[in-house]
C-alpha cells in the first residue's frame, strides 16, 4: 500500500483516485459502538469530516505498559507514521 501511495504522488488534498478508485464519499449518520466485554475491546465511530483514529492499548504487568495513539489520518500520516507500524507477540 505505501508503494502505490508514493508511486502515485499523493498530495495533502486527499487520496489519489489512481490508488482508491473511483472516489466515492462514505460517511456515518450515527455513532456505532462495537463491545465484546469477554475480550475486554471495543470500538466506536463517530461521524466526522475527517477520519480521526485513537487507538489504546494495556498491557499492565508488560513493557509495553498502556500506550495510546492518536492521528487525523492523511496521505503524510498514513505514510509516515501508521504505515510503519508492526505486530508483536507476547508470551504471558
């Protein structure tokens, strides 16, 4: 995905079509709430202009601790900061 993002020379106006396709405007009317309480997750979306992402994670007793993210996603953010992100496991 990053390579056909810089390929296509995305600017900060938005996503290139070459990439997406054709444009096509989706949006939310209404707050959605995703809970599975035995898992301890959830998520939720809110109707914006923008897409906004926060992401938390706690790991208590772990390195890695509570950690939280937030980005107003653009082709820059997207390609400098989410797209490098990785995976990682824990033996707990």
């Amino acid at each position: 995905m990053t390579e056909a993002l810089t390929v296509c020379h995305c600017d900060r106006r938005g996503w290139d079509n070459r990439v997406w396709g054709k444009s096509q405007k989706k949006s939310l009317s209404v707050p959605v709430v995703i809970d599975d309480p035995y898992k301890e997750r959830a998520m939720m979306a809110i109707p914006s202009e923008r897409l906004m992402i926060t992401y938390v994670i706690d790991y208590p007793g772990t390195p890695i601790g509570t950690q939280r993210a937030s980005y107003t996603v653009t082709p820059d953010v997207f390609l400098q900061r989410i797209s490098k992100a990785r995976t990682f496991g824990l033996d707990i």
